[in-house]
C-alpha cells in the first residue's frame, strides 16, 4: 500500500447527516484503534486511551486541530494492530476533555462528528496517519420514511419498557424521551444503535451504510429480532420461575452469594467442603473401585443445594466411607514365647485356647498372608470365655472390640441399613472395624447362640458370610454398598450351649470347649486374680486384709457350686465390703480370715461338700446333667403305687426327648422284671411316678436313661442306690448304653459333689483324656456297655444293705 508522507489541505468542507451545518474537518487525522466497539456519530463517551501509538495520536490532534479518526479493530486480541487489522470506516471525533492518569494511562472525553474513510495512510510510526474522506449521508424524507421512523420508535420504547429480562447493558429511560424528539433519520439510527447488544461486524456494516433509508430499514429488522429474542428470554424466565420452588431459590441465592464471596475474597464454604472431602477421600487408601464410588457421590453432592436433606444423607456417607480403616494395620507381636507369657499372666488354666493362638501365631511369623482364623468358645458362664478375647488380643498386639449380640433379633444390626431409610448406618460388624481403627481387629461376638429370629430377619445367616474365611474379603455391608475386606480379622465367637447355633454357621466355626474349673484352679485363681482384685476395687490393702488359703477353700465348697468364678468372686467382694465398713467405722489392725471365723462375713453355709445324698435310698438316684451353667448333679426320684391300670407319670418339666428315655428305661426295666426279681405283670396293677427335683427348670436329653431306670428299677426291687454313686448315659429297649457328650463337665460337677464314683458309657472312655489329672486319679470311673451292669454297681445287692 502506498503511504504518503506530505499532509495537503488541512481543513475541507463535510456535508453530515441529516440538516446539520457543515464543519471544517481536517483531512489528514491521526487514527486511533478501539477494540470491541464501533463508535457513530452524535456520540459524546469516555474513551481509555493505554497504547503508546494511540496516546501519541491523541498528542498529535492536541497540537492540532483535536480532530482523531476512530476505527474498530477485526480482532479484539491484536495488541499492536497493522492497517490490515482494522476496519477502513470510521468515525470522526473531537476531542472534548482529557485527564492523564497517573499509571501512565489517558482518560479522553469525545464527540462523534461525522463518517469517514481511509483512502491512504500517511505513516503507521509512532503513530497511525491517514488521509481520510467524509462519507456523506444521503438523506430522504416521504411517507416510507416516517413510517420506518415510527417503527423504529416504537420497537425501541417496547425492548425499553421490557428490559427487565435484557441481555444487553441496562438503557437509560430518558434515551428514549430523547430518541421520540430526533426528527431525522440518520440521526435517530446513530443515536438507537451503540445501546443494541449487537456483534462488531454487524455494528460496522451499519457505520458504513452511507444512505439513511437503508441503514434505517437495517436498524428497524435488528429491532424486530431483538424484540423476538427478549419474547423468547421472557417466557424462559416465566416458566422458569414457576417451576422453581424453595430449593431453586436457595441454589440462586447460595450461587449469589458465592459470587459475592468471591469478589470479596472470603472462601467459599462449598469449595471448601468438596475440597476438603476429595482430599481426605485420596488420604484414605480406599481400593480402586470404592474410591470411584466416593468420588460418584461427591459429584452428587456438589450440585446439590446446600440444605438439601439427600445432601445430609450423602455427607454421612462418605464420613463412614472415609474414616473406614482401608490401609490401617495393627502390626502384629510375633514372638511366641512373649505372647504366652501375656496369656499365662492373664489367665490360669484354658491349655486349648492358649496353645491354639499360639499356633496361629506361629503361622503367622512364617506365612504372612493367612485368614483370620474363626474361633468359637463354648463352655458356662464365668469359665473366661470373654476376658480370653481380650488376652488374645493383647498378645498379638492388636486391638480389640467386643460385640454382644444377646436378643439381637434385626438381621439389619449385622449388615447395616440401606441408606432409602432415615437415620440408617451400617451394621454392627463395619461399626466394630471402624471403632476398633484397624482392618486387623480381635472381634468378639459375645453370646452367639443367644441370637433371636423373627420377622425383621435372621441375623445368624447374616453372619454367615462374615464368618466365611472364603468369602468375608467381600463382605458387603447393605449401608455401604461396597465390599470391605474381613479377611484379616480375627473373630472370635462364645456360647454356653451349641444346640441354638444353627448347623451352617457352626460349621464355618473351630470349636473349642471351656470345661468348669476344678478346685485347685479355682484356689489359684482367686489368689491370683479374684482377691487382688477385689482388694483394690474396695480400697483395701493387703495390710487391711487376708483370706487364708483354708478360708478360700471352704469358700469354694460350701459357699459356691458353679462351673466358672463368678460367684466365687461375687463372695470374695462381699467380705471385703465388710471388711471395707469396719475400716472406714475406725477399726485398727489387719483383719484375717479363716475357715473358723468365715461364718461372721458370709452367714451359714449353702452347701454340703462331698455329700450328694445322706444316705442310701431307695428309688433316689444321682444323675450328672450339662446344662448352660456346666455340668450339675440331679437326683431322680420314683415313686410305685397301686392302681387298677398302670401308667408312668413324668413331672419336673421334663422335655420330649428326656420324656422318651423314661418310656425306654420303663421297658427295659419290664423285660428285665424275672432277673430283677419283680412281679412280670407288676404294670397292670401300679402305677409308677417319675420326678426330677428343681421343677422350675426346664430339662432335656436322652443322657438321664440308665439314671432313670436305676430309680425304677429301685422303686420295684426296694434295693437302696448307692448314695456315693453318679451316672450318666442314654439306655435303648435293649439295655444298651450308648454314648454321651459333656463328660468333663459332668465329672468335673461330680467331683465337685464329693462324689468319688462315676458309671460312665463305654464308648466315652476315651474322653478322659481332657479330665485333669489330679481329678482323675481321686475318682473311681466305671464303664458300662448295657444297663445291667449300670444295675449291679448302683444297686446294693440286698433291701437295707
């Protein structure tokens, strides 16, 4: 393009729109750029003026005549635009006021004079100079005119009285008391149009529209368009508005407020939240697909209003996820030797239990990734079923959590509540990990066969399958939705009996059985544990109080009969609660017990040791049962009276089946009736009344049959029972005695009796092999193999002898 360097006439005659006068404009102006705007004439706006190039222009015309070119620029981003960057059509503009700011920047106040166009720029450095020409406006006037100037009026009063849903900037309502005065076409065009939110492009086609019927039949279809598009934004905005409620208006309000937030620079509590949760969601150590569904709800969560409730529910949700112990570890104590001593020093006696953590551990030291091991104690109450759990745990040094789950009836407690319901959570098991703070926990599950079932479920099947070893890595919990890793828990399960426990969860159990403690274990335990404790729990000291080992004795047999050390514990506490009052009364000195003074703390004695029955006696025989409590001794009466028909009556709440083995001892004493020397037809003539004493307690089992056919056989022959003598088996109509379970307990219940002689099945020999051995060598043990034999050591040979 060819530049000229030589400015010519200074000033020409224009000929403006419309029926103004003409001015002298200059012909040769400095240009200056503008981005994003198209400027017309009639105009008076601010401009800003930061370019070098463009406030040397400014410079220029101020030394001069204060005439500037405005031109628009193509594209906004050019920040040191050529001739080729920028539209050739401009407008003149005077300069009216100019303030220089400190920050180097020029605030210049113009006025729109008239149209223009580049024909030749002069130079382009330091600044742009171009010769121009004025483009002259074509005026018109006529009935087509008016009309066009009516529309447009009335189109622009309509999009000023509906601004309310106007995408543009706000009009100023005395524009519009200003555009019905203007009498020409030309200038009510460039008045109306800088306030259309219109694209550069279409702006400066209508800057170059040099005859006023076209540019205002241009004007007049832009504001039928735009009067369209605010028809359209209005009904947007009413259909909008009626489908939003309450929780809408919060969202609008919150994204307001957010907005202000952020102008203020305050934080925005939202962000802060989703941060913060997507940060503790990474920390937590989740597995791949539990973390894709934390991350799911967090989107959830974040375009959700605020106070929504489902956003409660989901907060809660990922709180559980998160704080869920995916990477914890309790590292765990694999020295052997060390963990025994734990053990010996918790607790005295429990030989199975002990040497089976040990070989976990063991196990453990040489194959690192083994199950968790499912353990299930069964014994009576007060033998250390609970408090082993917790030695356990101490020895492998892990933590521990105990779960009772006595009259649990909701199968919900185990696996948790989906989350469609108010205020559900997990089930009990994902509470017990999560409070236990490692994925390795001792678990406890107190009381197992204490479970109940009715219509909200069965939770013994929904521990099935977290007493799995081969499906807990999966356990899914119906709260969480996810699978959680129970595989290297540690659970351990107690019972008093295993006949409620239902056959597919025993199964998946190692059962290990908790036998009542003998005497001597007894002893030391309550010197060991049982009277320092008690000690401390009452304030007292050693030099306040001694219980000789005689008195612990005498304590265990005639002020306790149980299989554990409850009560025997309970008794210790209640002399030293009267101990305890003496000293806090002022009584000096140490007090010691004895076995002659022991009847001042406790009161006279509540059994007899060693003393089943007083005497020999007939049709009283003593009977070993296992019951919840351990094993118990039972003495079985019958009684013969004679009657027109014979009949058997059973009382002592006898069930079915213990019902049934009085029915078979009844026939087998028939058959016997010639070698027994009784009256074969005795039956039709007698009637013979079965009872067991302690009527209020429920009793059950074939294991009473050869006891309650000793009594029978008793009550027919007049041959006493031997008082020194206890049994126990099942007896067939044959006589045959088969075997029994429980035999430790019933031994241990009639040593514990002072009873010395124990008529035991045959088949059951072999299960004296758990009987300690100090209780086995003071006993005298007989095995039967049918009833006759069980007859001829109970029975004295002679009535009275």
């Amino acid at each position: 393009m060819p530049y000229l360097d030589e400015e010519t006439r200074d000033d020409i005659p224009a000929m403006p729109d419309g029926l103004e006068a003409p001015k002298k404009l200059p012909r040769v102006l400095p240009v200056l750029p503008v981005r994003d705007t198209v400027y017309f004439p009639h105009m008076l706006f601010p401009l800003f003026l930061g370019r070098e190039k463009s406030i040397r222009a400014l410079d220029n015309a101020l030394e001069k005549h204060r005439y500037v070119l405005l031109v628009a620029q193509k594209d906004v981003a050019v920040e040191d635009p050529t001739p080729d960057d920028i539209y050739w059509v401009g407008v003149i503009a005077e300069v009216m006021q100019v303030l220089r700011v400190p920050d180097g920047t020029v605030r210049v106040t113009l006025e729109g004079v008239a149209r223009a166009k580049v024909t030749k720029f002069m130079h382009t450095d330091p600044f742009f100079k171009a010769r121009i020409k004025v483009l002259e406006s074509v005026s018109a006037t006529g009935p087509n005119v008016e009309a066009l100037m009516r529309s447009v009026v009335s189109s622009f009063d309509q999009i000023v009285q509906n601004q309310g849903g106007y995408s543009g900037r706000p009009i100023p309502p005395e524009l519009l008391m200003n555009v019905v005065s203007i009498d020409d076409p030309g200038k009510l065009v460039d008045t109306i149009i800088p306030h259309l939110p219109l694209k550069t492009e279409i702006k400066q086609d209508v800057l170059e529209t040099v005859d006023v019927i076209a540019r205002l039949d241009k004007l007049n279809s832009l504001l039928q368009k735009e009067m369209e598009v605010l028809d359209i934004q209005r009904n947007i905005r009413s259909r909008v508005e009626k489908e939003m409620g309450d929780m809408q208006r919060e969202y609008i309000l919150r994204e307001q407020l957010k907005a202000i937030q952020q102008e203020l620079g305050e934080r925005d509590g939202r962000a802060s939240e989703t941060e913060d949760y997507k940060t503790r969601i990474a920390e937590a150590g989740m597995p791949e697909d539990v973390e894709s569904k934390a991350v799911k709800e967090l989107d959830r969560l974040d375009k959700m209003p605020f106070a929504s409730p489902e956003g409660a529910v989901i907060r809660n949700y990922l709180d559980w996820l998160i704080t869920l112990p995916w990477k914890t570890w309790s590292d765990d104590r694999l020295d052997v030797d060390e963990a025994e001593k734990i053990l010996q020093a918790d607790h005295f006696g429990l030989d199975k239990v002990k040497e089976r953590v040990l070989e976990f551990l063991a196990v453990r030291k040489l194959a690192r990734d083994i199950k968790g091991p499912i353990l299930c104690f069964v014994g009576p109450p007060g033998v250390g079923k609970t408090s082993i759990g917790k030695s356990i745990a101490r020895a492998l040094g892990r933590k521990f959590y105990r779960l009772s789950l006595g009259g649990v009836r909701d199968e919900a407690e185990i696996r948790g509540h989906r989350r469609t319901y108010v205020g559900a959570m997990p089930g009990r098991v994902i509470q017990g990990v999560k409070q236990a703070g490692t994925r390795n926990p001792v678990f406890m599950l107190d009381e197992i066969d204490k479970i109940g079932t009715d219509f909200r479920g069965d939770p013994s099947s929904a521990l099935l399958e977290a007493l799995d070893p081969e499906q807990n890595d999966t356990f899914s919990d119906h709260y969480l939705e996810v699978p959680f890793n129970l595989r290297d828990v540690m659970f351990i399960t107690t019972a008093n009996i295993l006949d409620t426990i239902p056959p597919a969860l025993r199964d998946r159990m190692e059962i290990i059985r908790f036998s009542g403690y003998i005497e001597d274990e007894k002893l030391e335990i309550a010197k060991r544990f049982l009277l320092p404790k008690q000690l401390k729990e009452n304030g007292l000291t050693p030099e306040l109080l001694s219980i000789y080992e005689p008195a612990l004795r005498c304590i265990i047999r005639e002020y306790t009969r149980e299989a554990g050390v409850r009560g025997l514990e309970r008794t210790i506490g209640k002399i030293c609660r009267k101990v305890a009052k003496e000293v806090a009364t002022g009584k000096t000195g140490k007090t010691i017990i004895r076995e002659k003074n022991i009847k001042t703390y406790l009161g006279s004695r509540k059994y007899h040791f060693g003393k089943a029955e007083e005497k020999d006696e007939v049709a009283v025989s003593t009977g070993l049962v296992y019951t919840e409590c351990g094993g118990d001794v039972v003495s079985i009466e019958a009684v013969v009276m004679h009657a027109q028909k014979g009949t058997l009556m059973l009382t002592g709440q006898l069930g079915d089946v213990m019902k049934e083995s009085a029915q078979a001892a009844l026939t087998y004493v028939r058959s016997r009736a010639k070698e027994l020397g009784i009256d074969e037809d005795f039956f039709s003539h007698a009637d013979i009344h079965v009872h067991v004493p302690e009527g209020a307690v429920p009793k059950d089992g074939p294991s009473a049959g050869v006891t309650l056919a000793t009594a029978i056989a008793s009550a027919l022959t007049r041959r006493p029972v031997r008082k020194d003598v206890a049994m126990t088996g099942e007896i067939t109509l044959r006589g045959r005695v088969l075997p029994i379970g429980g035999v430790k307990e019933k031994v241990l219940a009639a040593h514990r009796a002072g009873i010395r002689t124990v008529i035991l099945p045959k088949e059951n020999e072999s299960d004296l092999e758990d009987i300690p051995s100090d209780v086995r060598e003071s006993m005298t043990f007989h095995f039967a193999t049918h009833a006759d034999e069980v007859l001829g050591i109970a029975l004295l040979r002679e009535p009275g002898k």
